[in-house]
C-alpha cells in the first residue's frame, strides 16, 4: 500500500479567518495551524510567480518532520510559453528555491491551460526535458538567468522527484494520452471539476494525483459525507498501486479544510 496524503490547495485565504483559522491567529502562523489538521498542502504561488528560498525554508520550518508539499509548476512555463522552449524556461523554477524543502518537497503539478490542445509531440518534449531526481534539478537550476536573485541551486540529498499533469481541453481524451504520460513516468490528474474540464481516472506513474475542485459548482460546493465515501473508496483502490496526493480546492466558502479533514478520517 501507498501512503495516502491529503490536503488543500493553497492556505492564504481571507474567508478562512475566523471560521477555519481561529480568530486572532496570526497570519504567520496559518500554515502551522493548517498542516496539523492534514498531511500535505499544494503550493498554490509558485503557479503565479517565482517564490524565493527563504519562503521555502520558512514553510519547511512551521510544518511537521513528516509532512509534504506538492508545487504548481510556474504558468509563465504552462501559460506564457505553452510548453515551448522548456529546456530553457525551467531552469528559473528550479533555481527559486524548491529545492530548499528537502525531504519536505513532493510532486510537481504542472497545470496546462483550457485552450492547450494535445500535441504529442510538444508534450514528450516537455516531459523530456523535466528532472527525476533532485541532483538533475538542481543542475537545471544552475542555468537560471538574472530575474533569480537569490538563487537556490543545490540539494541537500539525491531524491526522485515525481511531476503531475492536469489537462483541461477535451483532445487530452485522446487514447494515446495516457500512454505518452505512462512512457515517461507522469501522474495524469484525476480531476474532479463540476464537468467542465475532462475527468480522467488512469494510473500513469507510481504515485496518483487528485485535484478536487468542487462537486457541482467550481471552486465553491462541498462535499457530501457520501461523495466523500466515494473519493475515498477510489483513493484505497488507487494507494493499491503507490502513494496518492489529494488536494481540495474549493476555497470559496471554505470547504476545502472541512472536507480535506473528512477525507482523511475516512482514509486513515
């Protein structure tokens, strides 16, 4: 059996205040407060733009030995470049700091656009080009360019690093998908997002990955103690096979915490 992580993603909220996060809590002190409640959280900043290392090692302070956090892959290599010239464009990611984590760092979500369509070869390139171990990202670090300052570009200790991909235009349906992510070892997300982005349910790696954005509204609705029933079954099945990383992002009426600590009692 795999060990089974669950989280939210990301723990800077303001409506969390006072309603998750008790009142008078300091704001530096959420993180603490989130990550004795779950057992991983997904960096959600690192998708807008470069963190610095000091943002990493303070995390990785506040947290329990045993805790994990996923990252979002930075949208100026999803978004901006589309995937394009990624021999170049990870380097910055790699050099901002994530590797200041440690033991602490976990898989690398990278979330393509809507209005990215399935291009194979565009996208074995790409995977190509992302590093499996800690020791080969911190060597892509090194090539960072000035908007990196100060730079991360060591490892404290040689580990594999596991990346994820979620796809949001329907030609991901395609069948040669999932083998392309199996070929090179990526997590195809299970996303669960009120329909509107394709939901594909393959094991492709030896980890799983889940993403669960609401069940009927996006970003916004909970999840019923039966739908929850019905996550966790699939997440038993899927630890059958290596670990699992669940996150809840339905942020808006702060149901991601509630939910994400359900989960966890049913799984436990």
């Amino acid at each position: 059996m795999g060990r089974i992580r669950v989280g939210t993603s990301g723990w800077v909220y303001p409506p969390w205040r006072g309603v998750f996060y008790p009142e008078g809590l300091a704001r530096k002190r959420e993180l603490e407060h989130l990550s004795r409640r779950v057992t991983s959280v997904e960096v959600n900043g690192s998708f807008y733009s470069l963190q610095r290392p000091s943002s990493y090692l303070k995390w990785a302070a506040q947290t329990p030995d045993d805790f994990v956090f996923s990252l979002k892959g930075g949208r100026f290599v999803t978004h901006l470049k589309r995937l394009r010239d990624s021999a170049d464009t990870l380097a910055n990611f790699f050099a901002s700091g994530v590797l200041a984590l440690g033991p602490k760092l976990g898989p690398i979500l990278w979330q393509l656009p809507p209005t990215l369509q399935y291009d194979p070869v565009l996208l074995a390139e790409f995977f190509g080009n992302l590093p499996r171990t800690t020791a080969a990202a911190a060597e892509v670090a090194t090539r960072h360019d000035e908007r990196v300052d100060p730079a991360w570009t060591t490892t404290d200790e040689d580990r594999p690093l596991r990346h994820a991909a979620e796809v949001r235009h329907p030609s991901f349906a395609d069948p040669g998908f999932p083998d392309l992510a199996r070929e090179h070892g990526i997590a195809v997300v299970v996303a669960d997002s009120a329909g509107k982005y394709p939901r594909l349910e393959v094991v492709t790696a030896d980890f799983t990955y889940v993403r669960l954005h609401g069940a009927d509204e996006l970003y916004v609705s909970g999840y019923t103690d039966e739908g929850l029933d019905e996550w966790a079954a699939k997440v038993r099945s899927w630890a059958e096979a290596g670990d699992v990383f669940v996150y809840f992002d339905n942020d808006a009426k702060v149901m991601a915490p509630r939910d994400a600590m359900a989960l966890i009692r049913k799984v436990e």
